[in-house]
C-alpha cells in the first residue's frame, strides 16, 4: 500500500511511523498477527483496548503485532484499481501473509466492516472455506458475548480478557508451525484455554434452540479473566496517533463495575472490580507522560469516581501535570463520586468537558434501572461545576427504558431545567444539552429478554421530547440515531441465521454503519427479506425460560441472579454496590464459601473484587486545599529550529506536524512557553505550510522556550524524540519579536519518474509564456489567477528540474502548481523536494 501514498486521501491514515511503533525483523519473529480495528484509523487509535493487546504480544521476542485498519471507500477503491491488498500499518505486508488477524469487536455496527477488510485482503469471508494457506481469523472484545451473528466468520474468538488468552493463542500457533497441525487440531488445541470460543465446535439447531455443542467437554466457553492488573501489561510509552478522537495518556485505574446498572452490558461481563495499584499507576503516569509528551492524561474505568483511591492518586498526580500544562480528564463520573477539591483543582488547568449520566429524568425510572443517582445529590454535584466556572453542562439519557411512558419523558425536560436554575443568572453562556440514546437490551443483563421499542416509537419519543425542549432557552437536544439504534438492536441479540444477512448486506454497500453519515437501512432490511428473516423478531421480548443464542458463553453471571434483578427492577428496587456493601451472589467472585462459576479459572485463580482501600477517600469531609500553578507563559528564549521532513514524514499535514512536534519537545525535556488565558497553548509557528507529499531539506519551526539552552544542546535533545522521516538540522537564535523573517524564494527540486520527456516540454512552454491563467479557490469562490510570476526561474537535471518560487507577491501550493504546469499529472509520476529558503 505504501507505494500508494501519493495518491492516497488522508494518507497519514496508512504511514505506520508514529512515535512509539514496535519494528520488528520478520526473519526473527516466529509468528506475526495482525491487530484488525474494523473502524478508520482516528477511531481504532482512540481505542485502549488495541494498544494493550499490541504491548501484551510484542514484549514476546518472538512475536510481532501489527496495526491493520479499515481505509475509507476512496481508498478501498484505489487498491482495488491498481491490485493491491490491504497491508499492515508497520511493514506494509499484505493480511493473507500473517498467522493471524485480531479483530476489536467493540460494537455490533462494524460486522459489514470485517468482510470489507478480509475482502480487500483477498480472504475468504466463512471460516469453513479458510484451511492453513489462510490466516487464522479471530476476534475478541465486549461484542464477542454474543457475537453469534459472525461466528460463521471467525475461526475462534476470545470473551474476555485477552491479555494471556491472544499470547496462548499465538504460542498455539507457533507450535503447530513447527510440527505442521493440521487446522481441527489447532483448534482443538485452543479450545483448551480459558476464554477461547471456537465458533465451528457448536452446532446450529435453528432458532430458539440450544447451540449443539460438538466437542466433549467443551459445552460451555467461560470468560477469560486476569485476576490481578498489576501483574498485567500496560503500555507506558504509547504509539502517538497522527490523528484520533480521544488523543490523550489512557490510564486503566480499574477494570470491572459492580454499581449494577441493570441496563449496562459491560458493568455485568467485566466483574469483579479490579483497581491498580497506587504505585504501579504512578510508574504509568511518569513514564507515560515522559515517554508520550502527551498534554492531556485520562483516569479511566467504567467508574472512575468509584475508584478507591481517586483522591490519593489525582493529588499526587495534580502538580506533576500542573507543572507542564497537561490537562486531567476523569470520565465516567457518576454523580457525588468528586469531590469538590477534585473538581477545583481540574478546573484550574483545563476544564475539558463536564457530562453527568442519570440516564433518566424520573426517579422512579432511575431505580428500575438501578443508577444510584438522586435529584438533590445530581443538582448538588451540577452547582459544584458552575461554581468552579464550567458554563455547560451534558446530560446523557436514555428512552424507551424498560416500564418508561411520557411521565418519564417529561422529568428529562424538567430535570434539565432545573439544572439550569441551579447555575443562576451571573453564568452568561450557560447551556445545558441533553444526549438523549433509545435503549438497546444487551445479552448478559437483567435485561437482555425486554423489547427494544419499535423504530417509529423511537421517532415518536425523540419528537415527544424535541417538542418540549424547543419551548425553552438554554436547553438543547441532541438525539442519537434511530436508525443505528435499531440495528444495533438486531445484531446485539442475534443469533446464526444474521450472518447470512451481513454478507447481503454487504454486497448491497452497508459499510461505516456506525457512522452517521454513512448509515443506511435499507442493505440490511432487503437482506433481511432476502433470507425470509423478520426484523421485529430479534428486537422482540424473549422468554425467560427459553434458550438464548449467547446461553453457551459464560461472564460468570448466573442466570438465577439476572432474573432476580429485572424482578428488582420491575419492583424498583435499587441494589446497593457490592464492593462496598453485600454481596449479591452474581456468582462471578469466589469469596469466603462462595465458588465462582468460572470454575476454570477459578482453579488457578483468585477471583475476587481488588481494591485499595476499604472505603472511598472520598467519603466525609475533604480538606480544602489551595491551587499553585506555575507560571508557563515566561519566554527565556527564541529559537528557530530547521529540519528535514522525508520519507513517511512527507505525507503529514501542518496540523498533524504541530502536535508531533509539541510532544517532541516534552519528551526532550525542553520546556515551551504558553500562552495566557483560558486555553494556554504552546507558543510554536511554522512557515509557509509543506503541501502533503512534498518533502523538504529545509523546513522549519519557531519555538518560546521557558529557559535558555545552546542551541547545540536543542537539536541534541530532540533528535532522539522524532518520529521517522522528521530530523533536526540546526537551531537558530532569534529576538523575543513575534514577528520573524519569512521567505520571499523557495527552491524545490523535481523529480519525474514518467513522462519525462512530456512533463520537460510543458515546463518549457510555460516559460515562455507571458501568461498562465488557472482557476484557485478562495473564500469568495473560483476565481482566474496567474501562476507564471510565481516561477522565477526553472534548471534542468537529471532526474527532472530545478525550480526558484517566488512568493514576493503571492502564493499558490507548489504541489499545485506543478499539477497545473503538467497537465494535471498524477502525483505517481512526480516528486516535489523543497532544497532551500531564500529571505532577501
């Protein structure tokens, strides 16, 4: 693919040259497996779960994981066109060539995705027509709990932790490498470790009818479980994302829920609760932060404000953060889990968003749920917000809940007005949004056998809603799609029979079904009539005594218990947390004369809730205390820092350059001056922007430093830090001015690869012509402009030409210029190297 790049959009997508990468040789490694993301690239790096697996198997000598995401439609295309498969992100080798491939089953709206990646790969889609020519296809994530609708796909799954389960499975292959298994006994190799489910040793029956199972002993699949996170790998030294949505240090501080949510899927398949240590999350954050130069860091786990110790670690981690300008992020907070100290030191670097989830407006609804949250506690925790100068506030609901009528509906509108009271009038640009999300019952909960509304009911509560929130000021609604929540719906408690419609599907275009813009549900509902399959049948209720299609893979819930809290619910009843009150008998812990129904595991392991502390740090009265902040906008020196900027590097845009170079400089220990105000950002400018996929040997960037340095000592630090393709030249001593020379010439060598001859002609007739009128988009539309001024003077080489740009008067991109100059040539047969930069 990367003989591609050229020509292909958002290339940077495909480089596989980040920061932090795992390059291994091929020649040393013994079984290679590719970590399949079945979403693009800024998702799939957003998402923890990869960057583990990735550190999990690459810290094995032997072993070699590599990235593999899925390309854009224009890019599929391009491959296509010219008989490339998709490729790894690291070594650009094609699928079909790995051991394996790991695909991230996050969600139920990626299954079109993985055949679009097998068939750019050229891998046939069903297990059953792979043999040992092929790659072991597997899968693995929260998904995979009832992942039945593409079981047909995958040669084996992983439910569960996969952190020893994907290391065991690839031992398993190395081993039958070596002595030429065959693929059944591979498989029957890996029906052997905990948390693997080989999808082919089960056999349909039809619908509402046990899965067979076909090998003795293997009846039922329990989940995967590390017992202890300390001693499990966690990357420190992260790979930087080119691009991601959520660009930031992940810090796991705990695994697992026990608040009992009865709607939440991964609350119930992720017990019990296992927190990190202090220590080992401190060597995480230090290292993290030193080894990334990231300027935010993110506490994470289903319920961070739950975390044992949340007050120990973010005062610990506070000044170190503080000091560097790297913002605190705790999401997943529930109400009354902060502190006020908490939430005035956060405020206090970076506010970054404040969301609250009483996915309810009543609070009788709330306790058929089981959240936890009152109205007092929720309006007390807003004030705490607006008093430490949050001006908005997201509230995320959740309609069409199990019991809920438009009573319910109206307590959303007026919980939101009330919280909007309650920042009183001196907020000016107070704004309260509501996120409102149809449920979707999910297997493994109390209320995987309730109906999904019905996709018009959706549309008729949204309207309900959007109704009453249009009467008032200062309240916004925003709503997730119907149409996405309906199929999810389908898949989420599918069974077998759906693989047949997701290969319909398929073939008809449904692909990025998670994305707004690209969802349609049409593909879905013609395959669906296409297999003789009825839509409202998989979002119906479910019989309690019947079979379910997920019945033979175990969380380690017993269904006993999941029965006992949708009567609870029914009841409204609330359910206290079991980490800090009784325990509940789910059936997942083995404590005191419990056993765990994960008897497997249980052998070996010690299956039990991991805490910190007894009790929150939290609870009873916290001390104030006062906020320091160093003063990062001092400015002790100016330097401009030239590099080169080649190879991979060639195809990263000026946006992308800023945040790589911003990390850089905080790994090198090179303190940067910040701007004031409320949004402090670093005090960095470029040149003129580098087109994507022209390269340079003079580029540069001015950077504020908050103490002096040689500049010898400057290029010595950084050059360590750059990722491939960026290299430190030389740095140059400038005044404290803002405003610094510019070049007025620039002088870039082209290289032709075809057409040389053609392309050499054109160059000439333009010389010699007085005029050159093109058409350039400005912001007040296209517009005729002359681009011969702009060539002062052109040299012929061997390879192609020299060219002078003179920029005195204006600018055009040289890349653009070229492709007008040569006929619009494809960036294939051309090749555009900035050499020099003229200031007088």
């Amino acid at each position: 693919m990367k003989e591609l790049l050229p020509i292909l959009p958002r290339p940077s997508r495909y480089l596989g040259s980040e920061w932090g990468v795992t390059i291994k040789d091929p020649a040393n490694v013994t079984v290679r497996c590719g970590l399949a993301f079945p979403d693009m690239y800024e998702v799939g790096m957003s998402y923890l779960g990869q960057k583990i697996l990735s550190e999990t198997v690459n810290v094995h000598p032997q072993f070699w994981a590599e990235r593999v995401f899925t390309p854009c439609e224009e890019t599929a295309a391009l491959l296509r066109e010219h008989d490339t498969p998709l490729t790894t992100l690291e070594s650009d080798t094609p699928l079909g060539e790995l051991d394996a491939i790991a695909f991230s089953l996050t969600h139920e709206l990626c299954y079109t995705n993985i055949l679009y990646m097998l068939d750019l790969a050229n891998i046939p889609f069903r297990a059953a027509e792979r043999d040992t020519s092929h790659p072991l296809v597997i899968a693995g994530g929260g998904a995979t709990f009832n992942a039945e609708p593409v079981a047909p796909f995958f040669d084996a799954m992983v439910i569960g932790d996969g952190e020893e389960t994907l290391p065991a499975i690839l031992s398993s292959i190395e081993q039958a490498k070596a002595t030429g298994t065959s693929k059944d006994d591979l498989l029957k190799e890996l029906a052997t470790i905990s948390g693997v489910y080989i999808p082919s040793f089960f056999e349909d029956q039809g619908p509402h009818t046990p899965l067979k199972p076909l090998l003795p002993g293997y009846e039922t699949v329990e989940k995967a479980i590390v017992a202890d996170l300390d001693k499990a790998h966690f990357p420190r030294g992260q790979v930087l994302a080119f691009d991601a949505i959520h660009d930031r240090l992940t810090m796991e501080i705990a695994r697992g829920c026990t608040r009992g949510c009865r709607f939440c899927q991964a609350g119930m398949i992720y017990r019990p609760v296992r927190e990190r240590s202090l220590e080992t999350l401190g060597d995480i954050l230090t290292r993290g932060l030193d080894e990334t130069g990231y300027e935010e860091t993110s506490m994470l786990s289903l319920s961070t404000g739950d975390f044992s110790a949340l007050n120990t670690f973010f005062t610990s981690s506070f000044d170190q953060c503080a000091s560097e300008q790297i913002a605190i992020s705790l999401p997943s907070l529930r109400v009354g889990s902060l502190s006020s100290p908490i939430m005035e030191r956060i405020s206090s670097i970076r506010r970054t968003g404040a969301t609250i989830a009483p996915e309810a407006g009543s609070q009788r609804l709330r306790d058929v749920i089981n959240k936890g949250v009152d109205e007092e506690g929720l309006l007390e925790h807003v004030r705490m917000l607006f008093e430490n100068g949050w001006q908005g506030v997201k509230l995320y609901f959740m309609i069409g809940l199990p019991t809920e009528t438009d009573a319910d509906l109206d307590a959303i509108v007026n919980l939101c007005l009330k919280v909007r009271d309650a920042a009183g009038r001196h907020i000016k640009r107070l704004q309260v949004t509501a996120a409102v999300s149809p449920f979707v019952p999910k297997p493994q909960t109390p209320f995987q056998w309730e109906p999904q509304i019905s996709y018009d009911e959706i549309y008729r509560r949204i309207g309900y809603l959007r109704d009453q929130f249009r009467r008032h000021k200062r309240i916004s609604m925003r709503f997730h799609e119907p149409e996405m929540t309906s199929l999810e719906g389908v898949f989420s408690r599918g069974d077998r029979r759906l693989a047949e419609v997701v290969e319909k599907a398929y073939a008809k275009g449904a692909l990025f079904s998670s994305w707004k813009d690209h969802l349609r549900l049409e593909p879905y509902k013609e395959a669906m009539d296409e297999a003789g399959l009825s839509w409202d049948e998989f979002i119906g209720s479910r019989d309690p005594e019947g079979a379910l299609p997920w019945d033979h893979l175990s969380c380690g819930l017993t269904k006993k218990y999941l029965l006992k809290e949708r009567n609870r619910a029914l009841d409204e009843k609330i359910t206290e947390d079991c980490r800090y009150n009784a325990c509940h008998n789910c059936g997942v812990c083995g404590v005191g004369e419990k056993k765990s129904t994960l008897k497997e595991q249980a052998k070996i392991k010690d299956i039990r809730p991991r805490m910190i502390f007894e009790e929150r740090d939290q609870e009873g009265e916290q001390p104030p205390y006062s906020v320091e902040i160093p003063d990062l906008t001092i400015k002790a020196a100016h330097f401009r820092l030239w590099y080169e900027k080649n190879g991979p590097a060639t195809y990263l845009s000026q946006l992308e350059l800023q945040a790589v170079f911003e990390r850089a400089f905080r790994r090198a220990g090179l303190p940067m001056s910040f701007s004031a105000g409320f949004h402090p950002m670093p005090r960095l400018s470029f040149g003129k922007a580098l087109p994507v996929g022209v390269s340079s040997a003079a580029e540069w960037i001015n950077v504020y430093l908050r103490e002096d340095f040689e500049p010898v000592e400057v290029i010595k630090r950084l050059m360590p830090t750059m990722p491939l393709g960026l290299k430190p030249l030389k740095a140059d001593r400038l005044s404290m001015g803002k405003k610094q020379p510019q070049a007025v010439e620039e002088v870039f060598e082209l290289s032709l690869a075809h057409n040389q001859e053609a392309h050499l002609a054109r160059w000439k007739d333009f010389m010699e012509t007085d005029k050159y009128i093109v058409e350039k988009r400005t912001k007040k539309g296209m517009k005729n402009f002359d681009i011969r001024p702009l060539v002062k003077e052109i040299t012929e080489t061997e390879t192609g030409l020299t060219l002078v740009l003179d920029w005195r008067e204006a600018y055009m991109s040289p890349l653009v210029l070229s492709k007008h100059v040569m006929n619009d040539a494809s960036p294939l047969e051309f090749q555009l190297t900035k050499v020099a930069q003229r200031f007088s």
